[in-house]
C-alpha cells in the first residue's frame, strides 16, 4: 500500500539550541496496514533519504519494506517521518544549524504521540535514521519495544565529525558543491575493495576517464537534480549532533538490535561492538549482528538479504 504524502503542523517548539518555532510543519507517508490496526514500525531514513520507503520507482528500502518482505505491509503499519528541511516536501531551512538529533527525535515522538499513537512495535533506521531510534530510546524509554539500529551510533566519533566539517566546507566554497560534497562522501560510503571489485582501474568507452571517475560524477550529478544545498547543510550538520551521554543509554527499557557492517568506514564495527558491551553491563537486553560485506557503510542499503536473515525473530506477529 502506497501512502500519500501528508502534514501534521506542531505547535511552539523550541529546539535544544534555543530557537522558537512557532508552527513546524512535519510530513510523513503512512504504508500496509490501516493505522491502529496493526504493529506499528517507524522507519527513519538516512542523510539524503525520505519518507518514501517502497514505492518502486523510488524506495529506498523497498526490499526490506513491502508486500511479503521482512516488514511485511500485510501485517505491520510503517510510518516514515520526512527529517523537517530535508526538502521533500519542499520546506526548508535557512539556519541549518538550529536543529540537533534530540530536536529531531523529540519532533518525531511528539507528531506520532498527536497522531495517537501510544507504542511501537520497533523504530528501525540505518546511519542517520538510526541514531535517532537511539535518541528516541533514551529519551522515550518503553515507547518501542524494539530499537533497529543499522551501520550507525548513538554518538558522533571524532571521525564523523571530521568528515562532516569537510563537507561543511565543500558545500560553503565549492562551485558545485552538491556534487562535489556527494563524490567525496561516496569515498566514505564504499571501500577500496568494492571499488576494485567493480571498476578495477577499467576506463569508459570512450577512455577519456577511469569508470569509477564516471561513476563518481554521475552520483553526484544524480543527486544536484534531486536535493538542495540547504537541505544538506542541515542533514550533515545532524550527524555532529548525534551526542547521546552514556549514562543516558540507562533509561532505555526497549529491546535494542544493533547491525553493524564488517567493513564500514564511517561507522565502524569496532564502535558498535563496544556499544554492546556497554548494553551488557547496564543490563539492557540486545543483541549483535554483523554484516559481512565489501561495500562499506552503503551494505545497509546493499545487503537486503543479510539484513532480513539477522532481523526474522523481531518482525515475527505474535499471534493475539
């Protein structure tokens, strides 16, 4: 079931940083089951996604959401929020910076909670989309029965922070700078292995370049036609927001399923694996899965089939 683009306008928010929002307009598609009559799942989506998760010209994670798949639209309710600025609904930001991972997280809450929607069955989001499930969790602690987070943190490492302030800076100076700051995160988003294993040093037909220069133009080509400068000054500013205290990961009550990627340059494993450790000592209940792949932090939207291997017990209905 393919859900229309909606809005729910929250009233008088003020952000962590400080700024009043009068009225914030937040979109969001509703996909399967009729609201309330089913579990319900919150997908969160990544830097440059959106709230269209399995339409199929365009969704992003249909292989996962849909019809028979592992989120299965026959039994489950999925809401997608849009991140407000990202641009889908074509509202934007001026001030990239007002906004943090928490305000995105309370906004998310607070437009289900007026939609009435009182528990979920799981939260589950790769990279970005998966730090606010974390966020989401400390700050909601039984709102979910379970917390998906994919190839992401609940903090924003010394790395991340790096990366992000260089796109900062491609997407205030560059010339193109969309394209540009995608090309040079794309570097980020694969591995030297899955380059090799798909270009390996091969030249375009007309060998005026190297496949993977194409490759790399054509991704960020692909992107200047369908995103906008402010939206990722504000989605890559969020990613140095993501600051989640450890203590704070004591409140959550939720079950947390963390799935990391072997080979992940941005988040890396080592990361995660640390986490659960975390998780051990203060009791919380979760588990650990890896993905073996060669394709860097992108095998969450790569290795469908992994995903849905590790993530079967979570989406099973328990029978009324």
């Amino acid at each position: 079931m393919m859900g229309i683009l909606q809005h729910h306008k929250l009233y008088d928010f003020t952000t962590e940083k400080g700024t009043r929002y009068p009225e914030l307009s937040v979109s969001f598609q509703i996909f399967g089951k009729k609201l309330y009559s089913a579990p319900i799942v919150l997908v969160n989506h990544a830097l440059t996604g959106n709230s269209d998760v399995v339409s199929e010209k365009k969704g992003w994670w249909k292989e996962i959401v849909g019809e028979g798949k592992l989120i299965d639209l026959n039994k489950y309710t999925v809401i997608a929020l849009n991140i407000p600025g990202n641009g889908y609904d074509n509202i934007f930001f001026n001030n990239y910076k007002d906004f943090s991972v928490k305000d995105i997280a309370e906004i998310f809450y607070s437009v289900l909670a007026e939609l009435n929607v009182q528990k979920l069955h799981a939260i589950i989001g790769g990279s970005l989309g998966g730090s606010i499930a974390w966020q989401i969790a400390c700050l909601y602690p039984s709102f979910s029965e379970y917390i998906v987070p994919i190839a992401s943190d609940w903090k924003a490492t010394d790395w991340v922070i790096g990366h992000s302030a260089i796109q900062e800076n491609i997407l205030l100076n560059s010339k193109q700078p969309l394209e540009d700051a995608r090309k040079m995160a794309m570097l980020f988003y694969r591995t030297p292995a899955s380059f090799t294993q798909k270009f390996n040093r091969t030249k375009t037909e007309d060998k005026l370049q190297f496949n993977v220069e194409s490759w790399l133009n054509h991704h960020g080509k692909k992107l200047n036609e369908r995103y906008k400068l402010k939206a990722y000054l504000l989605m890559n500013h969020l990613l140095t927001t993501i600051r989640i205290e450890e203590d704070d990961l004591s409140q959550i009550q939720s079950k947390i399923v963390q799935i990391a990627v072997n080979s992940d340059l941005y988040y890396v494993a080592d990361e995660n694996i640390k986490t659960q450790k975390i998780l051990n000592q203060k009791g919380i209940e979760n588990e650990y899965y890896e993905i073996q792949s060669i394709h860097g932090h992108d095998a969450f939207l790569i290795e469908h089939q992994q995903i849905t291997n590790f993530l079967q017990h979570v989406f099973l209905i328990i029978k009324k």
